[in-house]
C-alpha cells in the first residue's frame, strides 16, 4: 500500500476527471491536476481533459504494488480515556484486514490476541484497564511475521 501523486499537463480552462479501474484504490480530488491516491492493489487510474471548447483526450497511468508491508505498530499507547492515543493503533493496518496480533507479558503469557485486528484494542482485558508495563507484540501480515517488538502502557 502506497500514497503516490497522480499528475497530468493542466490546460487553461480545461476541467479533469479522474477514475481508477478499482475500487480500493481512492483518489483524494478526481477533480484536481495533481491528485494523491491511495493505492492498495495493481490498479489503473485514467484521467479525462476537457477544454473549453469541448474536445477530450485521455490517458491512463497503471501503478504496479508490491507488498511491503508498511505497518507501524506504536511504541507507547496510553488507554486512560482522555480521547488521546486510547488504543493501540498500528499505522497503515487498514490495508491488510489478514492479519493477527498477539501481546506477550515479559514472561511471555499470552494477553491479548485478535485475528483480523483493526485498530481497537483499548488496553482492556477481562474487564480491567491492563498494567502499566512494557508489552511484547507480534503481527502477522498474510501469514508471515511482518513486525515484532515492544510496547509500553502508559496511563
């Protein structure tokens, strides 16, 4: 998954239309010039100009992915209700809905552990606000290991 910016020529008084051959991948502005999109799989982006004077012309601009997996798990989360870094959220999850994540105490019990996880865990088990105390995570993208390391509760 990436963000990249689209550009076409702008022509005075000529209007844009941008559209991709997918639907998980989105474009910010389909009416700007220079548009970012977020693209998620192999996806081709046309773009349509029209002048003033009517005439069209297209053009298309094909993004090939490759899975590098640019997931960041945080290092300090603190679930203490303030509206403020409440859950553990790990930056570009979204695009990979596969996943598993699985929390270790340092003795390596077993805490927390979600197949399919999607940003929500408010640092809540069995009803009680988890220990202040320094975490092990392990994420797994699409079946492999993609990230591990530590993580401190903070409240």
């Amino acid at each position: 998954m990436s963000d990249i910016q689209l550009n076409a020529a702008s022509v005075p008084g000529a209007t844009i239309l941008w559209s991709s051959s997918l639907a998980t991948s989105t474009i910010d502005n389909v009416f700007g010039f220079a548009p970012i999109a977020r693209v998620l799989d192999n996806t081709t982006f046309t773009a349509v100009i029209t002048t003033g004077a009517g005439c069209t012309a297209s053009g298309t601009v094909n993004v090939t992915v490759v899975d590098d997996y640019k997931v960041t798990p945080p290092i300090l989360f603190s679930p203490n209700g303030d509206g403020v870094n409440d859950k553990m959220v790990i930056a570009n999850l979204d695009a990979y809905p596969l996943n598993s994540l699985v929390i270790l105490d340092k003795k390596g019990k077993l805490v927390y552990q979600a197949t399919n996880y999607a940003n929500g865990w408010n640092g809540i088990i069995a009803g009680k606000p988890i220990a202040v105390d320094t975490y092990f995570y392990i994420l797994t993208v699409n079946g492999k290991v993609e990230k591990h390391g530590s993580i401190t509760v903070a409240y």
